[in-house]
C-alpha cells in the first residue's frame, strides 16, 4: 500500500499546503489506544490548524479505528497517513534498529508541514492544553517541552506527576548518564532548526532495540536554546512491568503510592467511590466527603473521587 492521504476527506476545505500551525506525529501499530491519543489531539484548546500523520508500522490492530478517527475529526484538524504496506523497524523484519516504530518517526517529521512538531505515542494521550502551552512557551527557541503524569495502564488512575524521569536537561535519574531526559510525548521541536536530529528516530541506543529517545535528547542537548512549558500536560501509560522498575518502586514508595502494587486496594476504591456517589445522590454529604477521604488516603489522585469531592464542596456552599 502507497502513501495514503485521507486529508481530501476533510468537511472543511483546507489548503495543505498551507504550513500548519503545529503537526503531531503518531507512530502506531493500530493498537486500540490509537483511538484515546488522537481524540486527545482533536480536545485541544488551540484554534490554530493541526496536520496529525499517523504512520503504520505494522497492522497489530484494527484498521477501521482510522475510519472512525476521519468521522470525528474537528474542521481545523486534518490527518495524512503513511502505510507502506511493511514495517522498517527490525523487530518486524525491516532494516532500522528502532524496534518500536522503525523509521516512521524520522519519515513524518521530514514530511510534516508545519514549522513546529510534536510526538505522540500511541499509548499516551494529552491534556486539553498541551498544544499551546507548548506553542506559546517555545517562540523562536530550538525545542521545547511539558511534563507528564505517570497512569496505571489496567485502571487508567494517575499513579502521580513524573517527578525523577522526564524533567529536562540537567535535572533526574538520567543526568549523569544522558544529561536529562524528556520523554517523545513531551516534545515540541521547531523543525526549521532541529531538522538534523530526525534520523536518530530510526535508531536505538541499546541492544535490546530501544533508547531512541535517549538519542535524541543527547542531540537536543546541543541546542541551548530551549524552554519548559511548566504544564503537566502528559498522561503516560506505564505498564505493571514497568512500575517494578527498581528507580519507580522506590519512588511510588517513598510516596507512599501502595495501590498500585497491592490491586486488592482497587476493589476498596471503587466499593468506597460507590458508596461515595450514593451518599451524595441522597443529600448525605458528610458520609460522602468521609468515602472520599477514605479514598484519597489510598490514593491520592484517583480523578474521579476529587471531582466528586468538588461537587461536595459546591453543594455544601449552596
């Protein structure tokens, strides 16, 4: 299958040849997340025009998410699709050592046509301001970049806010041997001055057929020019495997982040989250603000407790 626009389908004449104000590249292998990161890019509060390019490194997933993407897609968004009908990523049986997503990443970034460029993984979705707190921030620096909530990938809770991984130069558990780090999600880059560093998104920097993001902020490095949006805009997906990693565990535990090693505290949440709505559905709105403080002690962020909490507090006030 050959390069593949779906743009004409637009409702909404655009010119793309017109530069966009901002293009989104989504490298993906159709799993079903694919479907909650692009809706993500569609709920952004910038009114600017957006190019997303998702490219296809290898049909693991449902195609016809793509159709039901087109469907929805807001009038100042349009997508381009690259599906070359085989994988370049060597874990599929391609020629690049990126064993994610090839070459795909380095492919739409030269074809984006917009001055600025932003990452998205498959499995990570964005806060409504992302775009343009990005936008706003970068101005005429080389990159910039936002920080990212840590999410449980069964429940989809926020564990909490990445406070030791991707923070940006100079700064977390990989200072001493990359300088920083900031993870692809995170990442504005202004295309007319980094363009040099997209071929080492087709690369790896371990044996294992990962860390090309790793190679990529040791070249952004380079340029000294950069700013941080101070936004925790990202939720990044992280997999139970992943939790267990030794620098993780000791994080969540000196927070005292226990449910999501002990899941049996799942069930306690949500029993409580339940007896919480009921509570105030019928006026009892002490019994309610107890279940949520109970809830809360487990885990502090869980999103849906806090918004019931506010809805407490209105009440009350009222």
């Amino acid at each position: 299958m050959a390069l593949k626009n779906t743009v004409c389908e637009s409702t909404m004449p655009l010119d793309i040849q017109k530069k966009f104000d901002v293009a989104v590249v989504i490298p993906t292998v159709l799993r079903p997340t694919l479907l909650r990161a692009v809706r993500s890019v569609y709920n952004q509060d910038l009114s600017g025009r957006i190019q997303i390019l998702i490219g296809i490194d290898k049909h693991l997933g449902d195609a016809n998410c793509l159709d039901v993407l087109l469907r929805e897609r807001p009038e100042n968004v349009c997508i381009t699709t690259l599906d070359l009908g085989y994988s370049t990523s060597i874990r599929h049986g391609g020629i690049y050592s990126n064993q994610y997503s090839g070459a795909i990443r380095t492919i739409l970034s030269y074809a984006a046509n917009s001055r600025f460029i932003a990452y998205l993984d498959d499995d990570d979705w964005w806060g409504s301001d992302h775009l343009s707190s990005l936008l706003s921030a970068i101005s005429d620096k080389a990159w910039a970049f936002s920080y990212r909530w840590f999410v449980d990938q069964d429940t989809e809770w926020p564990i909490c806010r990445d406070e030791w991984d991707s923070l940006g130069p100079g700064r977390g558990i990989n200072l001493q041997r990359f300088g920083g780090f900031v993870s692809p999600s995170c990442l504005l880059v202004n295309k007319e001055v980094c363009h040099s560093l997209f071929p080492l998104w087709a690369l790896s920097a371990f044996p294992d057929g990962t860390g090309e993001d790793r190679l990529i902020f040791r070249e952004l490095l380079k340029y000294k020019s950069w700013v941080g949006s101070e936004k925790y805009s990202v939720f990044y997906e992280m997999r139970a495997d992943v939790q267990h990693h030794p620098h993780h565990e000791k994080e969540f535990s000196s927070r005292k982040i226990l449910w999501i090693y002990d899941r049996s505290l799942i069930k306690q949440i949500i029993q409580f989250l339940n007896e919480a709505q009921r509570s105030f559905k019928d006026g009892e709105l002490k019994n309610a603000q107890e279940k949520c403080a109970a809830i809360l002690a487990l885990n502090p962020y869980h999103a849906e407790t806090l918004r019931l909490l506010c809805a407490i507090h209105e009440a009350a006030d009222y």
